[in-house]
C-alpha cells in the first residue's frame, strides 16, 4: 500500500480525532481552541502512534 492509499484510507479517521481532541481541550479550557493548538496536536499525534503501534502487533502476531 502506497503513502497516498494510506492517507485516503485513514484520512477521515485523523480528522474526526482532531475533531475530537480540539472539542475536548476547548471543553478544558472553557472556550474555543484552534485545531492547530499545540495540545490538541501533540494529543492527536499520541494517539495516532499508540494506535499505529497496536495495529503492527496485532499484524506481527498474524504472521
């Protein structure tokens, strides 16, 4: 699977995450935050790694 596939195929996963983490840190804040926030990206970029790191074990035990 090429980058390009990967980025289609996930694309809509990522942007409901920061959809999410932008909602849930203006939440914390009391007021609207920007999606490029600092918090709400290094939260996204958390997420997306624990989530790649779960989906290659889950691969590796398949072999």
């Amino acid at each position: 699977m090429s980058v390009a596939d990967l980025v289609k195929r996930e694309g809509p996963w990522i942007k409901k995450i920061i959809a999410d983490e932008t909602w849930l840190c203006g939440e914390r804040r009391g007021k609207p935050v920007d999606p490029k926030d600092k918090e709400v990206q290094d939260k996204v970029c958390d997420i997306i790694i624990e989530k790649s790191s779960d989906l290659r074990r889950l691969a590796e035990r398949a072999d």
